[in-house]
C-alpha cells in the first residue's frame, strides 16, 4: 500500500476485475492500478503465453497432460511496460495473434494449468503487496476474499466492436463469432468459468467511457476505506 501520485493512500489491497473479452477490463484495470498505486497483472496474457509455449513446442494445445506441465515449467515475466516474456523469448505480440487466440480456451479450461496460474497469481500478489488483477475467475476463485471485486459487462455487439477496432485484419463478423466461442467455452467450462462473484460490483460498459468506469472504481476503492 503506497501512496498515489495525488498523495491519498490506496487502502485497498487486491482489486479483482473480472468480465469478458472486449468488457474494457485490461484498459480499466490498469487506469485503476495506476490510479491507486498499485501493481497491475493481467492473468489472461498468463493463460496465453502458457497456449504460445505449448504451440511453439508443438504441443497440441488439447493435450491436457503435456500442457500442464508447459504451464509448471516455463518462466514467464510480466513487465510493468505490458510486455510478457515466455522463458526470455519477447511474446507480447505473438499472444494476442490469432493461433493463440484460437487456442487460448481449450488451454485455459486445463485444470492443471489453471492450479497452476492461479498459485503464480497468488504469489505475485505477496510480492507486490496487493494489487489489481483483472480475468475471469479472480473473484471467485483466485482472490475470493479481494477487498473490492467488479464485474465488467458490455452487450456482445459493442464487445466485438471493440475487438474487431484491436484486430484490424480480421471482419467485424468473424470477431463476433470468434467472441461469441469463446464466451461459451469461458462460460461452460467445469473448472472456475467465468460468473459474476456474489458480492461483486457490477458495471455495464456500454455506454460510458474509460475515464468514467476508472473513477466509479477508484471511488468505490475509496469509499472502503476503514
Ligand atoms: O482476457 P483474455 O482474452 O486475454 O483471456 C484469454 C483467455 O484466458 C480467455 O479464453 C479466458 C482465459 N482466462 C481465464 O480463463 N481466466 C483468467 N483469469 C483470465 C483469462
């Protein structure tokens, strides 16, 4: 807990953001962490630079034995810059292209990656004492104590605009399906699928810019001050 650069004190330790692709969530959550002073980590570039390292190995990214042990083997750095390091090689890029995007679910829907990711997800939090951790199951699962838990939501339509404004290569149609698969794997998968924490702050993104949805939070962080 540090001071923020206008001098208040963030009181709030672990932030949860959770929401689906193209909710606003990473946009937000850094504005949030930066906003506060706090750490900020993006849990499904983990879950992707776990799907890149199978793929560069030639694992097929169903093998759910083989992939679990890439997700316990590989180092994986998380640069405060947003860049991600998979065992040194520089993959920021490659894991947001679409082979990865394509095989991202089946990955993140391995129970052994995700017991995985999830105890690197807690201990990065030791380390930076708190922080804001934005995905899909930081709510509910991986911090279900977290100081403050929002829920992100955006109507579909609006969520593949946005992805398809970030994937200039791909039509706004082939976005939508691709979101619309992958909400369902994200939704109906048996280990920790994406739902909204009971007591959970929901806010729908829709209609409200970046700067707003930043500071309904950072009030809201405030307000639960001691
Ligand atoms: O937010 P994203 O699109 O980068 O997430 C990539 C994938 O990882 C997506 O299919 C959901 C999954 N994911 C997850 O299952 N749990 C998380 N905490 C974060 C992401």
């Amino acid at each position: 807990m540090g001071p923020d650069p206008v001098g208040k004190v963030a009181t709030v330790t672990v932030i949860a953001i959770d929401g689906p692709a193209g909710s606003g969530k990473s946009t937000v959550a850094r504005g949030v962490a930066s906003r506060l002073g706090l750490a900020y980590l993006d849990t499904g570039a983990m879950y992707r630079s776990v799907a890149f390292a199978a793929l560069r190995h030639a694992i097929d990214p169903a093998d759910d034995d083989r992939v679990g042990a890439v997700a316990r083997a590989i180092r994986l750095d998380m640069e405060t810059d947003g860049s991600v390091h998979v065992d040194g090689f520089d993959a920021t890029i490659e894991i947001r292209g679409p082979e990865v995007t394509r095989a991202v679910s089946v990955v993140a829907a391995n129970p052994a990656v995700r017991a995985e990711l999830r105890e690197r997800q807690r201990r990065w939090v030791e380390q930076s004492g708190g922080g804001v951790l934005e995905g899909r199951d930081i709510g509910t699962v991986v911090f279900p104590d977290a100081d403050l838990k929002v829920y992100l939501d955006a109507r579909p339509e609006v969520r593949a605009a946005r992805r398809s404004r970030e994937v200039t290569d791909l039509s706004y149609e082939t976005v939508a399906a691709d979101l619309a698969r992958r909400d369902a794997l994200d939704q109906g998968r048996d280990d920790s699928p994406l739902s909204i924490p009971n007591d959970a702050v929901v806010v729908d993104t829709s209609e409200l810019g970046i700067d707003e949805i930043v500071d309904r939070i950072v009030e809201l962080a405030d307000a639960r001050q001691p």
